[in-house]
C-alpha cells in the first residue's frame, strides 16, 4: 500500500493478472495494457473514482494510503483530531465486520472513531446540508436569471450540474472545460466541513487551527484527489488534511483490536452533529437531486413541504429525467423544473454535449460517477459475493 | 526368442496427427500461460512480449479445441470406441492398479494382469486429460472472449480453475511423456504414437493381452 499521493491516487499493482476486465470499468479510458499485458493507469485520465480497484477479479489495484499520516497524527498529544464521516459510510462499514449490506452502525462507528483516538467526532451530514442549501440557492438564482428577474444577472447558466462528485469535477474539467460554468460553485460536504471545523470549529474548541488534523472518512476514493487540490485552502490551512475510506478505517478498527460489534452506541459530538435527511440521502443516487428540490420548493414555494419525497429522481437507471412543478410564490405561477440524474460517467458525454449545443431542457442535472451513487463508491467494502 | 512374430498398427494416421496438434499446442500454451501468469519475461519474450505471447495463447487455445474437434467429427466411431475402452474398468484393471502394472520399483509384478488396448493407467489419464482439456476450453474461451460482461467474481473463478487445472494437465503430461518415452518397460510405445503407429506384436500381447487376444480372434 502506497503512502504518498505522487502519481494519482488509484495505482496497478505486480499483482495484476492482465485479465483486461478493469479497461470495461473505468468510465475515462485510463487503464491500458492489453488481455496478457500488466495494466497501467494513466493518472491524467484517471478520474480516481475506484471503480476498478473494486471490480478487480485479483485484488491487484491499490489506492494511496494516508492511514500511517493519521497514525501519527493520532498519537501527537499536540495536536487535536477531529473527523467526520459522509453519510455512505455508516451503512457499509458494517459489511467489514459481517453485518448484512446497509445496516446502519452509526453509533457504534462513533464509538470505534473515538476508542481510535480522534478528539472530536463530527459528522459530514452538518456541511451536506451546507452544501444543498447553496446549492438550492444557486440553482433558484440561476432560474430567475434565466427567467430575466432583475438582481440575478451575474448567475451562472442553467442547466446547473451539481458539484459534489471529485471524479465528475475532474472528468468535467479535463474533457468538457466548456461545461465548467454549468457546474455549481458550491464545494462538496467533504470541503465544506474542512473550513468550518478550521475557523468555527477551531474557535468554539479554542484551539489554534494550525494544530488541528482533519480527517474524512469517506466512501470514496477521489475524496483523497480532491482534499489534495491545491486551491481548497479556505480556511488559510490545507482544509482536509487526510482522507480514509471505509475500508481504511474498518482496518484501523480490527488493527486495534477493538471489539465494533459489541461496541456500546455513541453519539456524534454535537455542534456540528445536527442536520436533516436531506443529508442522509447524498449518498444514493439521485439524493443530492432530491435535497436540492425540497430546498428550491420550500424557498420558491415559501411553504412547508407536506410530503418530502421526490420520487421521481430515485431508482438505478444510469440517466433518470423528472419534472417537478415548483410554484414561485413570487412570481405567482407554476414553474416546471426539468431535471435529470446521471449515475455513471459512461452515461454522461451525451447529456453534456446537448447542453453544450443548446439542446437541453433541464435546468438541473445531477452527475454522480459510481453506480447507483456514493453508496457504491470506490473507497467500500468489497463483496465479491454479491457481483 | 518369442514365437510372436511382426507388428501391429495401434494408431492409425489420422490419430497420430491429432496427437501431434494436441501436443504441439498443449507445449505452447503451457509455456506462454506460464510465461504470463508468472510474469516470467524470458519466456513471453521468445513470443514477443506479454501481450504477444497472451495473443499466441489464445489462437493456440483454438487450435487446441478445433483439432480434436475435426478428429471427433471425422473418426466418431473410434473415438466413441475409446472413450468405451477408457470408461470400462474390469477386475483386471483393478488389479493392475493395485501393482501399478509394475511400473513402480518398490512394487514386484510377475506377471501384471491381462490389458485392454490402454492399460488401467492409460485409462485414467485419459479420462483426466478429456475432463482437463474441456475445463480449460470452458473457462478460457469465457476469460477471453466476454471478460468484459463477466462479474468479476465468475471471472476470478475462471482464472482459478483454468490455471490449477493447468497445472494438473502439466503433472500428467509430464508422467505421461515419462512412461511412454523415458521407462525402459513401456518407451517402445513412443514410436507408435509419434511415428509410424505400429508396435511390435510380442510387447503388445505382453503389455496389452486382452486386445491383442481380440484382435487375433477378429484375424
């Protein structure tokens, strides 16, 4: 296992069988090597999503490692650790220690999270809440400036993307620069959290933020590219400064020799702890598509939502399209809002090349690189009993 | 000196060349399949690289189905009479078995009992080589051909059983290539496989006395 992020963050090792069936997986055709041939993955087109080190017949691919970083951070009594954990990970950490696909343990990865040391154990779901909330805001001023309202005219084009997924961003970049003014310009739950714990969070636990560590527990593998670009320096510090995955943690767990399932329930610590379902579900296709509408409906609407469900956007279909009519009590009509949620980037150059003729009708499209969403992210758990 | 007089044609012609394609084929694709799945560079490198050497294993695995395949096709009755000759196991070739026909040195055989056409060892091999040979063409046309649609767990078990059957096959053949070309007791056969088919009638009436008792009854 790598230790240092140089050459990308997903990496073939000797152990590669040349079987050819990763070059099917990855979605940007950085994998090469022929059927016979060890596979090379070029770390230019490698959007770091993991896929293949998940769907890899021989265990072969490897993704860079920053628990030895975490260790040692851990075990230095002058600095203070705080870690928070994406809504994905609590339904899948389980698996690792034999518990059935999608039990929540939650309260006992607290638990675990603090027996390992961490000083302060937050959780992602506060900063997805962040990150929806200017999300749904950019997306409703978007709607108004393409609607020719008065005071919206520096907003971005619409369709919107959205802009949590790291392998979608660099996929985007990299091969569609022209979309990037499409992409909204809120940062991920995982970036969010970085800034806030570094200046709010730091002030309220009176600690100097160049002494403190954040760590991420992610399902994810381009979490870790995307903690390392060089412009998420929000807070005047790198604001994540390491990122696990769920595997990762779970060995750290059995590293320890902490018994997790007999672990007694923890909570979050509590003041960044609190956030809504809409921060739940940012995990599983379509979720992020789905918060976004309950927080553009209620603004636009400026009434409760009875029934928070958008059904419409959810299920494994790699492109799903809805329309949800959303009344703007300002301007005193209906608007139907056409969306659309793409889950796999495979699927995704059609749905972007109409935007970038002109051709789309959406005005809001959801890109999630893993199939059926973060919940299948290249950073969990690996049954191979289940493909 | 034996009153047993001339030679007898064991395998004909068509046989021998199936023989010959198996074995010229079954040498390369051990070789490259080694070659690869070790990463041994000095072999997959007589085959110009790895992935060479991969394409030559596979047209080489072609080879290594469409011949026996053709030969089936045009020589069913004899091949129907050996799989006959190879599935039927008598007293007597339990009682070979249990001296291994005297072909091993601590085992001392006066007279080891009467034979068919293949000996109770020839028999099981070759029961073994046809299940060897079709586990391997089972999971290697699938490891080749739809390695992109396989679930990756299929795909695992494929490599796995491909290779460790491979190695199997490999162990045989190697005895094989002993008994018939190396043991002083049994290297005459060699030529009649490689060669010109025939074997001398006193070895065959010694080593293979049901069947030449047969044949001489057909005479």
């Amino acid at each position: 296992m790598s230790t240092v992020i140089a050459e990308g963050v997903i990496h073939v090792t000797n152990d590669c069988k040349a079987c050819d069936h990763c070059t099917s997986i990855c979605p940007t055709g950085a994998i090469s090597g022929m059927l016979g041939q060890k596979h090379h993955i070029d770390p230019r087109l490698c959007v770091n999503c993991g896929q293949c080190l998940i769907n890899c017949p021989f265990g072969a691919i490897s993704d860079a490692s920053s628990v030895e970083m975490v260790r040692q951070a851990l075990n230095d009594s002058t600095k203070i650790v705080v870690v928070q954990e994406a809504p994905a990970v609590r339904v899948a950490l389980g698996e690792e220690f034999g518990l059935a696909p999608g039990t929540n343990v939650k309260n006992k990865m607290y638990a675990a999270l603090r027996k390992l040391g961490f000083d302060r154990v937050y959780d992602t779901e506060f900063t997805a809440d962040l990150t929806i909330m200017e999300e749904g805001t950019e997306l409703i001023h978007r709607v108004f400036n393409a609607l020719g309202v008065e005071g919206f005219e520096s907003s971005g084009p619409l369709p919107q993307f959205t802009s949590c997924c790291p392998a979608w961003i660099k996929y985007a970049e990299d091969k569609y620069p022209h979309i990037l003014p499409h992409i909204s310009s809120a940062k991920s739950p995982q970036q969010m959290f970085g800034p806030v714990a570094k200046t709010y969070g730091a002030m309220k636990l009176n600690v100097d933020p160049e002494d403190m560590i954040v760590v991420s527990v992610m399902p994810c593998t381009a979490k870790k590219y995307e903690c390392d670009r060089p412009e998420m320096i929000a807070s005047g510090f790198k604001d994540v400064d390491y990122v696990i995955t769920t595997r990762e943690l779970a060995e750290m767990i059995k590293a320890d020799g902490i018994d997790f399932l007999n672990l007694a329930d923890e909570d979050a610590d509590k003041f960044i702890g609190l956030s809504t379902g809409a921060a739940t579900i940012f995990g599983a296709t379509g979720g992020v598509m789905e918060a976004a509408l309950r927080t553009a409906y209620e603004i636009l609407s400026e009434e409760k939502l009875d029934k928070v469900e958008f059904e419409a956007v959810r299920g494994l279909a790699p492109v799903r399209e809805a329309t949800v009519e959303i009344p703007v009590k300002a301007l005193g009509t209906k608007l139907p809002v056409h969306v659309c949620v793409v889950t796999g980037l495979k699927y995704v150059d059609s749905v972007i090349e109409d935007v970038l003729a002109g051709r789309s009708t959406y005005h809001f499209i959801e890109v999630m690189n893993c199939p059926g969403g973060c919940i299948n992210g290249g950073g969990q758990p690996i049954r191979r009993d289940t493909y | 000196m034996s009153e047993i007089k001339g030679k007898v044609l064991k395998h004909d012609q068509q046989t021998r060349m199936m023989h010959w394609v198996h074995l010229i084929c079954f040498i390369i694709l051990g070789l490259t399949g080694i070659a690869f799945y070790w990463d041994i560079n000095i072999i997959s490198n007589i085959f110009g690289g790895p992935a060479n050497a991969s394409l030559v294993h596979r047209w080489t695995g072609v080879l290594f189905l469409t011949g026996p395949t053709i030969y089936i096709l045009l020589n069913f009755e004899r091949f129907s009479r050996f799989i006959d000759t190879i599935s039927t196991f008598t007293k007597n070739d339990i009682a070979w078995l249990k001296t291994m026909g005297g072909y091993v040195p601590f085992i001392k055989v006066e007279h080891a009992p009467p034979q068919d056409k293949y000996n109770a060892g020839q028999k099981i091999l070759g029961g073994l080589i046809i299940i060897g040979c079709l586990l391997i063409i089972l999971t290697g046309f699938p490891m080749w051909l739809w390695r992109y649609t396989l679930p990756a767990a299929f795909l695992s078990m494929c490599y796995n059983i491909h290779f460790w059957t491979a190695i199997i096959m490999i162990l045989l053949v190697g005895g094989h290539f002993f008994l018939a070309a190396i043991h002083p007791k049994s290297r005459v056969e060699f030529a009649s496989m490689m060669m010109d088919g025939y074997v001398d009638a006193e070895i065959t009436a010694h080593h293979n006395e049901s069947w030449f008792n047969e044949l001489q009854k057909v005479e």
